[in-house]
C-alpha cells in the first residue's frame, strides 16, 4: 500500500469539504487504489479560531496538526501533496510556488491564482518534476479540465461555451423566472449564501473571465490570458430586457464565450441571449454547463454543479487519486508561457447576433431613419418588436439583428441620431 501525505493550506468551506471526503472514504481509496491518504498539516490563519470553527461544523482536525506558517506545509519533507484551498492571488500563489520549488505536487481549486501566474507554476513543477493539478479552477465537479486536456487531446476545438459562474446563473435564473429585478435577486441570493457579500467578481464576469482563460488555453494550445478576455457582466441587466427577449424566443444567460478561426481568437464573458431549445438555455439555478465544439467531436456538453463544497471536493479528492497513483506528473502539451500565444491574433470583432432595445420618439419616419443607419453599416435586421411605454410617451424598439459585426453594429448605433432615440441596451445573441 502507498502512503500519501497531504498538507493543506487553508481549511474553510472547500478545505472542511475536502478533510470530510478523504475520513468517508478513506477505506474505500484503499481497497480500490492501494493509497492511504493522510492529512499531516493544514494551514489557517489563526489556530483558536479555526479549532473553535471546525467543532462548529462537526470536522474532527487535531489541534497538533494546525499551523499558522506556511513554511509548516510547504516545506514539510514528509508532505507529499500539498491542497491550496485558501483563494486569492496571494499569497496562495506564492505558497503554491514555494511547494512546488520543493518537489512537491500541487493541487488547487484557485482560479484566480492560476490564470495569473500558471506558466511560473507550470515551470516550477516542470523544474523539480512536480505535479500541478486544477480540475475545481473550472465548473467545480464538472471534469471539463480533463476532458480537453486529455479525451480531446487528439482534437480540433474551436468553440468552448460556458455558464461558469453559478451565482450570475442563479439570479438570471430567477429573473427570467419570476420577472424581477436584478437588486432584489441579487439579496435573496446573497440571504441564502449564494452570492458573495461583495459580488463583484461574480456579478461583473470576473469569475468567469479567469476560468475562460483557464479553458480557452486548454481547447486552443496556447496561452489565452486573463487580460485578453473581453468582459461585461449582468448588473445593468433589466427586467424589461429579459422578458422581452423571452417573447422573442430567447434565454438570458451570462456566457463565457471562447472561439477561434485559423490563428484568429475570440474570448468574452458578457450577458448573451439563447434561442430557448439551445441546450444551455436550459441549465438553470446554480448549476454549471459547458458546451464544446470540435473538428471531430463535434457538440458536446458537460454539466453539473460547479460549486459547493462536496462536488467541488469530489473533483479535488479525484485530483488527489490521480496524482498519487500516476507514475509521473502530466502537464498540458502546448508553451504555457506569461504572455499571449504570439501565433494568435485576438479579435474584438466577432461577428453574432445582436438584441437592441431603444427608446425612441413615436412619430412617422422614425423606424425609416433607424433602418436607414443599420443599413448603411449594411447590419441587416431580422425581426422587430414594438412596445409603447406608459410614461414618457417614448416607444420601446427591439431588434434582432442577422449575424453581424460587432463593431458594424456600434457604428451603426452611432449613427443614429440623439434627438429621435436613445440606446437602452444591447445584448449579443449566440446559436
Ligand atoms: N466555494 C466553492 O463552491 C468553490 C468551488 C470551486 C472552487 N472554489 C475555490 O476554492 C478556494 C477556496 O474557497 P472556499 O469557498 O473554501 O473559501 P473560504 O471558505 O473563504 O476558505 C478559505 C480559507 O482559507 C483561509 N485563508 C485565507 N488566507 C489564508 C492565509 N494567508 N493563511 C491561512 N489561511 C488562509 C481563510 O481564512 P479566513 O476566513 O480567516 O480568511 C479560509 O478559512 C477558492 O480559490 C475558490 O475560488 C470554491
């Protein structure tokens, strides 16, 4: 039998998930892998307050196991893995480095620090001959790390489309459901621990712009940085607009978009309309989805829970397995390197469906004048609808565009004078 020691550094709702796993299921690693795994130290910041929260949630980690130095995980000689669950950038980047400098293998569920500094953890494996291992960064259970960096290693991939972000997922969710507003959502949300105190990593696309980053390098082979991901995220997203997409046969959902032509890369997290059959119009709440396409695979979808502590411990546990009974450490196959892959050419010019809501003057020869303005961008519309507003005797426009540029259509937009309408609100819409 092989023993394995494991170091964590930090032990909150993740690090107690993960502690909880490997007790359940300690016997049963050993009978179907031959490995028995053991928490020799964990890291948190103060030990009195962590004792105190762990009888709290039931989790039986001894006192003599607790540390408040990093170094105590890190640079133990009898560690052999080391869990980074403390989140951030640093200084979980730095700990993870300073393992890895050590010849021990990491295993994290760190998104944030990944994106950031993935090529110096990679090379600092790679020098001592470490493992690095990040299935929870992305869709917490979901195996979408894996699969493209293993299953569809021997494939073309050109497009990878996300609902990775389960607390935007959930509030769009119930908006579309029951017709409220975004504030009011979001507080529910907030009540029931589903989104953060401060939402702004969620709410704004970070989140999920990070772990496309994460995705985008794995499906391309080469390395798509955070910075390159184009990002907008759901809290100026009304009512109104949700329920008009609706009656236009479309679902709301923030999307984490990745595509690329030849050299040509796209990358962008931004609120996107979907024809209601699309199979990712229909994963709602919290739930995670991905959606991928390949030259041989063709469509394929991943879904499950991209969040919680046990789902997303039940992929760090499987990280574990498989990192203690491989014979050597597996890293993916392209240059991981600081910058952008210099072969791609990132563009900000995709070319989609658009939704444009409006307000507008009521009077004969407005509507001429609008398609005028799309027209000469040559944007040519697909369906229109027309709703009075109560108040400012102003109509509500809403058009659906053909497939078009994105920035034929800001131009087009430009054009159209201020003195007859207002743009309210644009929304990208993907097949
Ligand atoms: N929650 C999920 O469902 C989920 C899913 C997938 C991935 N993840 C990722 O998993 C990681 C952990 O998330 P979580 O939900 O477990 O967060 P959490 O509950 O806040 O746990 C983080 C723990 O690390 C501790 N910590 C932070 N900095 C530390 C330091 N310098 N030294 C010692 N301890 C430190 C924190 O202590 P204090 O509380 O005292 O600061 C806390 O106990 C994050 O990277 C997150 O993105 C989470």
């Amino acid at each position: 039998m092989k023993q394995v020691s494991i170091g964590f550094l930090g032990c909150g709702n993740i690090g107690g998930g993960v502690w909880r796993l490997l007790s359940e299921m300690h016997d049963e690693l050993v009978l179907r892998h031959g490995i028995d795994v053991c928490v020799r130290r964990v890291l948190v910041k103060d030990i009195p307050e962590a004792l105190a929260l762990n009888a709290g949630k039931g989790l039986d980690v001894p006192r003599e196991i607790l540390t408040e130095k990093a170094g105590d995980v890190t640079g133990d000689p009898q560690v052999d893995i080391v869990c980074e669950f403390m989140g951030g950038e640093q200084p979980a980047a730095r700990f993870m480095l300073d393992a890895l400098e050590n010849g021990k293998t990491v295993i994290t569920a760190n998104k944030v620090a990944l994106a950031l500094n993935w090529a110096q953890l990679q090379a600092a494996a790679e020098r001592t001959g470490a493992g690095l291992w990040y299935e929870a960064s992305v869709g917490g259970v979901i195996p979408v790390i894996r699969v493209l960096n293993t299953n569809l290693e021997a494939d073309r991939i050109d497009r990878v489309m996300g609902i990775i972000n389960g607390t935007t997922n959930y509030i769009l969710t119930r908006m579309s459901q029951e017709g409220r507003d975004y504030a009011e959502v979001l507080e529910e949300a907030q009540k029931l621990g589903l989104a953060e105190p401060n939402p702004e990593a969620d709410v704004e696309g970070m989140d999920a712009a990070y772990k496309l980053s994460i995705l985008a390098s794995l499906a391309f082979h080469g390395r798509v940085t955070y910075q390159k991901v184009y990002r907008e995220g759901i809290s100026s997203i009304s009512a109104m607009d949700i329920a008009f997409g609706r009656e236009m046969g479309y679902t709301l959902k923030l999307l984490a978009i990745a595509k690329k032509d030849g050299n040509v890369v796209e990358v962008r997290v931004h609120p996107t309309f979907l024809p209601h059959a699309h199979p990712l119009a229909r994963v709602d709440g919290s739930l995670n989805a991905i959606f991928i396409h390949g030259a041989y695979c063709r469509d394929m979808m991943l879904q499950g829970r991209g969040a919680g502590d046990m789902p997303t411990a039940s992929a760090i546990c499987g990280d574990i397995v498989s990192a203690a009974s491989g014979d050597r450490p597996f890293y993916p196959s392209f240059r991981n390197t600081v910058e952008d892959d210099p072969s791609f050419e990132f563009t900000n010019d995709w070319t989609t469906r658009y939704y444009i809501r409006l307000s507008a003057v009521d009077e004969a020869g407005v509507l001429t004048r609008l398609a005028a303005c799309f027209s000469q961008e040559n944007v040519s519309i697909a369906s229109m609808m027309q709703k009075t507003a109560a108040k400012d005797g102003l109509v509500q426009l809403v058009f659906i565009t053909h497939p078009a540029s994105e920035q034929a259509v800001r131009r087009a937009i430009g054009h159209m004078d201020g003195k007859i309408c207002r743009l309210e609100r644009m929304i990208r819409v993907e097949e």
